[in-house]
C-alpha cells in the first residue's frame, strides 16, 4: 500500500466502503487498538461531565468506531470478530444494518459523528452507532447552518487519531460554539502545541495525560523508517516505543478555563484500565 504525505501507509480505500467490513478486515492485520484504549478514558469523561446526558463529537468517526465500543458494550476484538465472521461477511448490506442495530444500546450519551466519508457516516446513523452526523470537511469551511447547530449541542469531543490531519483549524471551529471539553489521542509524530495554542487564546486549558497508548503495528519497514525519520527530525525519541515495531499516541484533554478539574479521574482510569 502507498504511502500518505506523513510516512504512513494510507488507508483512505477503507473509509470509503458502503460498510464497516472492510474497515475491520483490515486493520485487524495491524493489530489497531487505540479505540479500545480510549474507552476507559472516554467514558469516565462522560460520566464527569455536568450536562445529564452529554452530546459526544467524536472528529474522524468513520464507521462510529468510539460510538459502537460503548453502545454494544464491545471490545475491539468483539467487532473484529464481528465483521471478519464469514457467516456476516455473507450478509446483504440490509442484512448487515439489521445485525448492528440489533446489537446496539438506547440510552446514554448522544453521540455525533464529523467525517468526510459520507459511506462511513450513512452507515453509523443506520446501524444506530450515531445520533447525527456532519459530513463536513472543517479544514476547509466554516460550519454551515445546520451543522453549527449540532455543534452547539456538543459537550464532549474526542478523537483517537485524527489530530495531524485534522488541526486547529477543525477544532477550534468546534470549540466555538458550545466550547465543549476535548480529549485527543494524538500520535506522536503529530505535535499538540499549535491546537493547545489556538484553544488557549479561546480560554482553554491543555493537560497531557502521563503514558503512551498503543494505536497499531507498522503495516511495513518502509513505513516504520519513514516515521522513525518524522520523530527524529521532530526530536522525539523512539526509544521502546515506535522504535519496537507500534505507532504511539498521546492522550490531550483541553477543557475551558473554570471547568471541572479533570486530573485526578484521568489518573483513575489509567490505574483501573
């Protein structure tokens, strides 16, 4: 596979199928987990947060990964096993759709999808992964009405990979209306700085939670000393990290100033994952 203009192999043909099989069949040969350990985080942010039922954003959602871990009460290994089932891979799309909703949780959070696969979207809202969506490509554009409004709606907005191809740009025209909390899996050749900057000068405050999370396995030497040169010319060391064979990512809670103090509930649920 070739790869993007950061080093990584791209996967943009995954994003762009109908439905989640593809997805899954494969990263599931790079071993891509970061969703599963972001969800202790997540859901220890939502249960934090002060709105009764708090509208989640997750930016880059694809298929409504973040979503489908906490309302089926799954893991990355359940939906891996899910998708790449011979028995539901043999499944119509209609058919698909109805197995997932089937599985699926009401209740809870809300939870919004923003990404510019439209496929990815379609799917998510019908299988009852998301509540809405924003098909919408904010490095470029300011919201458009209706979408500003969903916006508005947000309490909480994630990501576990999108930040170095999504920037402050996207964010800070998310932050502008409800001025939501924020955590981000970033990875760490991508630098948080110029996003902390840009939330700062809107009244946020940045916290970089201690450790570094697993996102996946390098799909090829090539693609590991391509990385490798990105953080050493970015002065990071790879040292037991990347250096070992694995993408890593750090994790970034920005909140507005005056908000709830977060610290101690990250710190929780780093000990009990």
């Amino acid at each position: 596979m070739p790869l993007d203009s950061t080093g990584k192999i791209s996967f943009d043909h995954i994003y762009t199928a109908p439905d989640p099989r593809p997805f899954f069949g494969t990263l599931r040969r790079v071993d891509y987990g970061i969703p599963q350990l972001a969800k202790p985080y997540f859901a220890k942010l939502i249960s934090e947060h002060p709105a009764e039922r708090p509208a989640v954003l997750d930016i880059g959602c694809s298929y409504g990964v973040n979503a489908a871990l906490q309302r089926c009460g799954a893991t990355m290994d359940d939906l891996y096993a899910h998708y790449t089932d011979p028995a539901v891979r043999a499944l119509d799309h209609a058919a698909l759709v109805e197995a997932d909703r089937k599985r699926t949780r009401t209740g809870g959070p809300k939870y919004y999808g923003l990404d510019n696969s439209g496929p990815a979207l379609e799917y998510a809202l019908s299988a009852g992964f998301l509540d809405e969506a924003i098909h919408a490509d904010l490095e470029l554009d300011d919201p458009d009405v209706v979408q500003q409004k969903l916006l508005d709606d947000v309490d909480l907005v994630v990501s576990t990979g999108c930040v170095g191809y999504v920037t402050e740009k996207t964010l800070t025209r998310v932050a502008r209306g409800a001025r939501p909390w924020m955590a981000h899996f970033v990875l760490r050749m991508f630098s948080y700085e110029p996003v902390a900057a840009s939330l700062a000068e809107l009244g946020y405050d940045t916290a970089q939670v201690p450790g570094a999370f697993r996102q996946r396995r390098f799909a090829s030497e090539e693609e590991q000393t391509q990385i490798l040169d990105t953080l050493d010319a970015a002065g990071v060391d790879p040292t037991g990290l990347e250096a070992d064979g694995w993408l890593y990512a750090q994790l970034y809670v920005s909140r507005p100033e005056g908000a709830a103090t977060l610290a101690t509930a990250l710190e929780n649920s780093e000990q009990e994952g």
